[in-house]
C-alpha cells in the first residue's frame, strides 16, 4: 500500500515537470517551429511582401532560381570566403595564444581579459570604429606605413575585394578571439596535472608535451571551438552591412544574411528570401550535426 | 649539473621574454581600436584624421558627446534609443532568467514521460539560426502589428535553448536532498524552485543574464527589421543612422559609440569573472 501511494506520489511530482518545461515549449513552438515551417511552405511559393495577389505555389522555382543566380553564388561564395578565413585564424590564434597564456606566471588573468574586452562591444560599434580605422588617412593605413616602411600610400583596404574580405575579417578576428582563447585556457585546465609531471618526469620539454599531450587531449575543444566559431562567421551580418551602408562596395562582402535581409525586406522577394533561408538553415544543421556527433565521439578518458 | 640546470633556465627566461613579446604585440592590436575610440571622442575632427593619430586628446574637448545626444538634426533621440534598448534587453534578460531556470528544472530535478524528447527538441532549435526564420517572423508581426513595438521587439527572444542547457547543466549538480526535504515539509514544486533553487543558483543566473543583456544590446537585424519609426529605434539603430548621417564627423561618431557601451563595460569590470565563467560553459565537458 505505501508504495502505491509514494509512487502516485512521484507521478503528481512528475507531472509538475511537465508544466514547468511547458512555457518553453510553447515559446518554441511559436517562434522557431512555426516560423521555421511557415519559411519552408513559402519558400515554394511566389509571395511578395507588397502584393496585394495570393503567392502561387511554384514548385522548386525560387531554389532553380537561386542555383542560377550569379548574385546568390556571389553570396555563397562571400560567406564561405569569409567563415573560411575568419574561423581558420580564430582556431590556428586561439590554441597559440592560449598555449602562451597558460604558461605565463604573472598577469595570466590580465591577458585573457584583455583579449575578451573586445567582445563587450557591441558589433555596431565595433564596425564604427573600424571604419574610421580603414579610412585612407586612418589608423590602418598608418600602421601598415609604419611597418613596411611606405610613408604616405593609401592601402585601398575597400577598393580591393580580396583587402576588403580581409577587413571584415580583420574586425571578427579582434572581437571574437578573446572568447574562443577562453574557451581552450579552460579546455586546457581541464587537463590533470598529473599528465603534465609523468611527460616531464620522461623528459619532455615543453613544445613537446604541448605538441604530444595538451594538443591531442585538447582534441574535443578544438572541434568545439571550430564549429562555434564557423557557426558564428555564418551568421555574421552586422560588419558587412555597416561597411557597406558606409560606402565599401558591397559585392564582395555580401554575405549571405545580408542577402537574405536585401532579397525579403528590401525588395519585398519573401519567397526568394525564405528559399535562401532554408538554405542557410540547412547548412547550418549539418554543421551542427557535426559538432553534436563529433564531441559525443571525441570524449575523452584520463 | 649546475650548468645544465643553468642553461635550461637561460632558456626558459628566453622563452618566457618571447611569449611575453608576442601576447604583448597581441594585446596592442586588440586594445588600440579601443584606446582610439575612447581618445578620439575627446577630439574635434580635425585631429582624429591628422597623420600620425596624436593618441592623446589636447584637452575635453566635450562637443562630440554633445553632438551624439543631440543627434544630427537635434532631436535628442539619443536618450530614447537608449531607453529602448534598455527596456528590451533588460526584459529578455528577465524573462529568459525565469523561463529558463524554470524549464531547467524541469528536466533536471523530474522524470516525467517525454522528458528526454523535450529536452532533444529544445536542443535542436539551436540549430536554428535566427536569420533563417527571421523573414516568416517579420511578416507575422506585421499581421499583427507589433512593428514599432516593445512586444514585437521583445517577443521572439523571450528565452533560448542555450539558456536552458546552462541552467539544467546547473541545477543537475544541485543535491537532491534539499528538495526532497522541501517535499517533506509541503512545499508546493513551485515554491521550491522560487524559494530554494533560484536563491541558491546565483552564479548560473548571472552567467546567463551576462551573455542574454549582451546579445541584445547587440542586437542589429531584428530592430532593423521590425522597427520604422525614430521613437522606437533601439541603441544599434540609432547608432546606424547617425553615423550614417553625412553631417556625422569622426569625432562624434566614436562619442556615440562610447556612450552605448558604458553599460556593457560597466558590467566588464563589476562581473567580469561571470563573463570568463560564460565563455567556459561550453568547453565543460561531462564525465
């Protein structure tokens, strides 16, 4: 009998659970499922923001449309260009200067907060004061003057497509390293002592216990910091729209957010918009897909 | 022995300058926009684009803050636009705190039928990226007219998955035996979570306040989607278009950036520690 009644008990319990996670997933189901679905359904169809007519169903007209479209293609290639780079320089820094910090005695603390102090802008700012730092008389120019000893000359950092790509680059890189250095510092950490004393004990110097034992234990980190990283240059919008809205050409940096945004609210293309969107949706689950199913795998045991 | 061990020192006083002069070479490419924005809100124009850049301001000068809370046509929307933003973000904040420790719970502390499906659910709306379902969620609000209004602003980031992880991550660490012993003296669920989890998980909710307020106040393609009217323009919005202004100089410019990151930087340096601590999360790893 009295197990009867504790196990109603646990079940009345239980059923508080449910109500609690319940707000979530009705908010869920509103802002990401619905919204998600309703992207997929119009991205069949031919519907315009300012018409007055019923969108048609068209079939996979939009995604034919797109898939020849050199002006998608631009973007596909724009954001690729652009996660390509800025990730591969946030992973190859962030383990190298994380390596750095770790070993540091004095002001450890001090330069990972230095490094992250950058994120506390917001990106708006952050394109603000780059472009001021990439005008023709700005810092930029300067300091390349300085170093390469060219007083005078104006680098062109827009003009050049190849100079402009890096720009945006340059800008995600400084606002996002210190966020992923944190992330391998306490990766690192995570590392037992004890491992570091047994390698030096069998006369390893330092390079090679980093190069033999913290690398390859960092293993999950490096994945995780990979695809958050590649993640978060996917999505980037704010640098390219604000270099653009102050006078960079807007071709080779027109990512494919900003494409997105262009195509749905300002030329009222919602169909179109929604077919780029599943697109970028689509992408972005295989990426994540990857992470999940790689850091799973990538546990490791000491 | 003593000039092996001699050597190996000089070593690693070498190494040790090297790393020291690389993350220092570093930390000057990383703070320098910074110095120079503070440094060049103090400045008239014509000095911010003098070759070199003097770095050091010659006196206060004030008219740039003046300029940027005025705005180019002086109508001092500075302060509405920061009240704007402060109201959204501040509302998300509280409302993905709430709903997310709420919910955190839930599939920590029960095991209700479903419990590991919602949680998978919850989880792959992460894979979810905003700008994917932002078109669809822009023409809704505009049935229902929530353009250039705090609910339409509001609404889409009333919680998030990431939340959610943070805190049951949390509260799955939290002892059992407290709530059990709740249970005991006949507390209602809800006033155990109200009365003994949220006091008891400080850190975890500072964390997720922290990286929810930043997201917001750097919010740029939501407001700019379902916001038209100047009085409903939030800080990033506003920032946009006065920059954007050709009447807008250099010097201005950087005062109103600054002006709109005195929140977040009072922040850095009062939390600071819940910053590193949410940057972290992610690289916990179990077992």
């Amino acid at each position: 009998m009295p197990r009867t009644v504790r196990s109603t008990l646990k079940k009345k319990q239980d059923r508080w659970g449910l109500v609690f996670a319940a707000p979530s997933l009705f908010f869920f189901a509103v802002f990401s499922f619905y919204p998600m679905f309703s992207a997929f359904f119009t991205s069949f169809t031919n519907k315009q923001a300012l018409s007055l007519a019923r969108p048609k169903f068209i079939g996979l007209e939009n995604y034919s449309y797109l898939l020849q479209s050199p002006d998608f293609w631009n973007s596909m290639r724009a954001t690729a260009v652009f996660t390509l780079g800025t990730f591969s320089a946030l992973v190859v820094f962030s383990l190298l200067l994380s390596a750095l910090v770790s070993e540091l005695r004095v002001g450890k603390k001090l330069f990972q907060l230095a490094y992250y102090s950058p994120a506390v802008l917001s990106s708006v700012v952050a394109a603000t004061i780059w472009l001021l730092i990439f005008d023709p008389r700005g810092l930029a120019n300067q300091a390349m003057n300085a170093v390469m000893n060219t007083p005078g000359v104006d680098h062109y950092w827009f003009v050049n497509p190849y100079k402009e790509q890096f720009s945006t680059m340059l800008v995600y890189f400084w606002k996002h390293i210190g966020y992923f250095v944190i992330i391998c510092i306490s990766g690192m950490a995570s590392v037992p002592p004890s491992v570091y004393e047994a390698v030096r004990m069998d006369g390893c110097n330092r390079w090679q216990s980093y190069w033999h034992i913290t690398f390859p234990l960092l293993r999950p980190t490096v994945v995780l910091v990979s695809i958050m990283s590649m993640i978060l240059c996917l999505r980037t919008f704010s640098v390219q729209y604000l270099f653009t809205l102050g006078g960079a050409p807007e071709r080779a940096i027109n990512v494919i957010t900003m494409n997105i945004y262009f195509t749905g609210i300002r030329f009222f293309r919602t169909g179109r918009a929604s077919a780029m969107s599943i697109i970028l949706l689509i992408i972005m689950v295989v990426l994540t897909w990857l992470q999940f199913r790689v850091t799973r795998s990538e546990e490791v045991n000491y | 022995m003593a000039p092996a061990f001699l050597k190996e020192k000089a070593i690693h006083g070498a190494v040790g300058v090297l790393t020291y002069l690389i993350l220092s070479a570093l930390l000057v490419f990383i703070l320098a926009p910074m110095v120079f924005m503070l440094t060049a809100s103090f400045m008239p124009a014509r000095d911010i684009i003098s070759m070199p850049y003097p770095w050091v301001p010659k006196g206060w000068y004030g008219h740039n803050f003046v300029k940027a809370i005025a705005g180019n046509d002086r109508t001092y929307l500075f302060f509405r636009s920061f009240w704007n933003s402060m109201v959204v973000a501040v509302a998300i904040t509280i409302s993905t705190i709430m709903i997310a420790s709420l919910t955190g719970y839930s599939l920590s502390k029960f095991s209700f039928r479903g419990r590991d499906l919602v949680f998978m659910i919850i989880m792959a709306t992460m894979m979810i990226p905003f700008e994917a379902i932002m078109i669809p969620l822009q023409v809704v609000s505009t049935q229902l007219k929530l353009t250039n209004t705090y609910a339409g602003l509001i609404l889409p980031f009333l919680v998030d998955a990431f939340g959610i992880f943070l805190m049951r991550q949390y509260f799955i660490t939290f002892p059992d035996e407290f709530i059990d012993a709740a249970r005991v003296d006949g507390m209602t669920e809800f006033s155990i979570y109200r009365k003994i989890l949220l006091p008891n998980s400080g850190p975890a909710i500072a964390t997720l306040a922290i990286l929810t307020f930043r997201n917001q106040w750097d919010n740029l393609m939501w407001p700019l989607l379902v916001v038209q009217s100047e009085r409903m323009k939030t800080l990033t919005l506003y920032i946009m278009k006065f920059t954007g202004d050709i009447n807008s100089d250099e010097g201005s410019q950087m005062a109103v950036s600054l002006l709109a990151s005195i929140p977040m930087v009072l922040m850095f340096f009062s939390l600071s520690k819940y910053f590193i601590s949410g940057s972290a999360v992610f690289s916990a790893r179990k077992g």
